[in-house]
C-alpha cells in the first residue's frame, strides 16, 4: 500500500487559502473551479467547467489560483457624491417639460378644430382645455419635485 503524502497547514503559504468558486491550474492550460476546500484549507475537490469530471482532494499546493471569487464589496454608510451636473439635469428637464406641454397642447388644438368641425358641443372643447391645464400643472409640479430632489 502506497504511502499518502500528508501536506501540514504550517506549510502552506499564507498569501492564498482556496474558496469554493475560486479558479485554479494544475500547471496545464486547463482550469478547474473549486467545488470543496476542506476545513483545515490543506486539499480542495475541483471541476473541469461544463463537464463531469472531477479531482478529489487535490493538495493546494500544487494548484496555481487563477482569480478568486472574492468577498462581496460591502457599502459605505455615507452616499457616494452626485456625479452628474444638476444644471445639465435641470435645463434638459425644462426642455422636456416646454417640449411636451407644446406637442400635447398642439396635438389637442388640432383635435379640437376637428371636433369643431364635426359639431360636437362647446363642454367637449372646454373638457380638453381643462386637460391641457391639468397636463401643464402637472408637468410644472412634477419640475418642482425633482428639483427639490436633485438639491438633496
């Protein structure tokens, strides 16, 4: 019966302990994914990607880390800094605000012309004034709101 070759941890480098997800090489141009490390970080189980085939407890010696997985980024308590120009914001909100209010108040004109022209009753014509109204008001609010919020 064949000795087995023992790795001690006090022997490993320091620098890299393998995590499940972790990318490594045996020496050839074939990568592995890490499936399993054990508890004592002394052998790890890996995977060809895409395939069936594994290694079992492979000593972390002879494995080269590709990249690591990683910890997740953790967030910082204060909020990052606005990185754009409230200026630029404001001025292409104003522009789609006076864009908007003339495209649907023109769109309405031209409805109630034809709507004239047909006979329809003069409440209908004030109905659609009234949206026009409601419609500019609202886009004005909606200005008011966001630039309260872009000062934030």
């Amino acid at each position: 019966m064949p000795l087995k070759r023992k790795i001690h941890t006090d022997q490993l480098p320091l620098t890299w302990q393998p995590q499940v997800g972790d990318r490594v090489t045996l020496g050839t141009e074939v990568i592995y994914t890490v499936t399993r490390a054990s508890q004592n970080g002394s052998d790890v189980d890996i995977q060809t990607p895409g395939t069936n085939l594994y290694r079992y407890r492979v000593p972390i010696g002879d494995l080269k880390p590709v990249d690591s997985v990683g910890e997740p980024s953790r967030q910082t308590s204060k909020p990052a800094q606005k990185s754009f120009d409230v200026e630029a914001v404001r001025e292409h909100l104003a522009n789609a605000q006076h864009s908007g209010v003339d495209q649907f108040s023109g769109d309405i004109a031209i409805l109630k012309k034809y709507l004239k022209s047909k006979g329809v009753d003069r409440e209908v014509l004030e109905e659609l004034d009234r949206l026009c109204e409601d419609m500019e008001k609202r886009w004005n609010a909606a200005v008011e709101t966001i630039s309260g919020l872009l000062e934030e």
